[in-house]
C-alpha cells in the first residue's frame, strides 16, 4: 500500500497531488495531508520538485474552493444547510461555522484547513456572506499556501522518519488497511450514536406549520421565535410574520415579559430542529408550560406556501438585531 502511494506519486506525481487535495476540498473524505507530506519527502530528491508540488497543491485548493464559493453567492443559505445535513455532525455544522465566521469575518479562510469541518464549509459560507471575489481569493490563497506549506515541509524536514514510517505500513500490509478501516467505521459509530442521544434527549412534541397557520388565522396569536443566529439570517432574510428574533444564548432575555401560560411556538433552519428543541427545553426549564418546536422549521413553513416577511439588509458593518421583527 504505502509502495504503491510512493510508486504514484513518483511516476504522476503533480497529478496525485492535485486530484488528491482536489477531490479532498470538495468534500470528499480522502485526506490529501498524507499524500502531500510524502510528496514532501520525495521533493528532498528532486522528484517531485517542492515548489512544483506546492504550486499545484494551492490550485488545486483555489478550484474547488472557488466552486463552493461561487454556489454560495447563488444558493446562498441553502448551500449550507445541503453541507450540514450530510455531515456527520448536522446539528453543530451550521451553528459552529457561522460563530467563527462571526468572530474572523473573511480571515476565516486563512485557518479553516487547518480545523476540522471547516474547511469545506467555509468556502460557500462567505460567498453567501457577501465577500467580494478579489478578497476572498486573496484570503483563500494565503491560507491553502499556508496549508500546503505546512504538509509539504513537514514532510521535507522529516524525510528519514517519513521512509521508516512508510516502510512500517508496507510490512504491516492488509492489517494496517483494515486498522485504519476499523478506525473509520468507530469514528462514524461515535458520531452516530451521539446524535441519536441528542435527538432522544430533544424528543418532544411539535407543533405542524399547517396547525400554527390555524392557530394565527384563528387569532389565538401564539409567540412565534425565531431562534436562528444572526448570521444565519445574514444567509437567510425570510422570517415567519410578527416573530421575536432571539438565539439560544439570549431566548430567556427576549421572552422575560411574555407570560408562562402564553403558547410558543419555536423554529429555526437546522436539521431535526435541533436549535428550537434545544430553545424549548430551555424556555420550558423557566416556567414556561406550553412551549413546542416548529415541525419542519422555516423550510417547511415556506414549502406550504404561508406568508413570509423579509429582513432588512444590515447597514455596512452590520448584523440584524435581535429584536421583535
């Protein structure tokens, strides 16, 4: 196995190095860092040549992410949330990336290869942001050149280590295959069964949008919560008639004068509504007795064709409030 990596990467190299990092950057999970830190040791020979090696590597990065950042400009939010869902952590995906977004802005793209998660998230994320094309290719180059750098010297300052390790693998054959597919199939058992606590645990009833258009038509006026981030409603403007805008962390804040007999009715974009169960636990934990998660969240709401108002765009430099919209 690790004969046949060296073998490619000797006889096509820059290829492998750019199909390898490519493919990686659109998702797929077939980690390029190996790839490229052997490519590093081999480079200390010539063969391939280091800057070569880097050079494609860095395009390679460009491409697919330009792809992503291009469809998250068009698609905007629903990029994202198509990203969450296949992921093996849904329900933090969306909330995890928008708070570093909040916190770096587009100096995100300069660490997002080197965190977990993030870096086929961060792409589309700032295309639907709004970051201009020349800003974000100038981002995104410094940080996969950083990316790549890393991988590739690393490998070039440790080519003795790098052999020994090769070799390792080559004389531990098969068996290092299926360790290393036995590691793969434990890390997605995890995963899996950490969500499916969180969902029992989140397990409550929901309110359907056809019984809350009812109920509003009916003028039994429940208070509607909007529990997404700002960011999020950067990516996506629509918001339910007359709903209280408010996150996790200031949802208790927003509500502190809304009587405890009052129903709510708490949604957001996230899969299996996981913000507004998380929210109605919450609310629920402080008194309040009639308090249900939106089925289907905003998505399905607009799906069934009810009325929906849009945010205002933020002044420059803004953020939507968390006010009563």
């Amino acid at each position: 196995m690790a004969h046949d990596l060296i073998t490619l990467i000797v006889h096509y190299g820059l290829l492998v190095v750019f199909l390898n990092v490519l493919i990686e950057q659109a998702g797929v999970p077939l980690p390029a860092v190996p790839t490229l830190i052997v490519a590093g040791a081999l480079s200390a020979s010539g063969q391939p040549p280091m800057g070569e090696v880097i050079a494609v590597a860095v395009a390679a990065c460009l491409l697919s992410d330009l792809a992503w950042y291009l469809a998250g400009r068009r698609f905007g939010g629903g990029v994202m949330r198509t990203l969450c869902r296949i992921s093996l952590s849904p329900d933090s995906c969306v909330k995890q990336s928008e708070l570093r977004f909040q916190r770096w802005r587009g100096g995100m793209l300069v660490i997002a290869k080197f965190v977990p998660g993030l870096s086929t998230v961060a792409p589309p994320l700032v295309g639907a942001m709004g970051l201009r094309p020349a800003a974000f290719l100038l981002l995104d180059g410094f940080g996969s050149l950083l990316w790549v750098g890393a991988a590739v010297a690393l490998g070039r300052a440790f080519t003795t280590q790098v052999d020994q390790v090769l070799a390792a693998i080559e004389q531990a054959g098969a068996l290092a295959l299926q360790l290393l597919l036995g590691l793969l199939a434990l890390y997605i058992a995890i995963k899996w069964w950490q969500r499916h606590r969180l969902l029992v645990a989140l397990r409550m009833a929901r309110v359907t949008v056809d019984e809350l258009n009812h109920d509003i038509a009916a003028g039994r006026q429940p208070v509607v919560v909007d529990v997404r981030s700002a960011a999020s409603r950067l990516l996506d403007s629509r918001v339910i008639p007359g709903a209280v805008l408010a996150d996790l962390d200031s949802v208790h804040r927003a509500l502190a004068e809304v009587p405890r007999d009052r129903d709510l009715v708490i949604y957001c974009t996230c899969p299996n509504e996981v913000s507004a169960a998380k929210a109605a636990r919450l609310l629920t934990s402080l008194g309040f007795r009639r308090v249900r998660p939106l089925l289907g969240g905003l998505d399905a709401w607009d799906a069934a064709g009810y009325t929906l108002d849009r945010l205002p765009p933020p002044q420059q430099g803004g953020a939507p409030r968390d006010a009563a919209a």
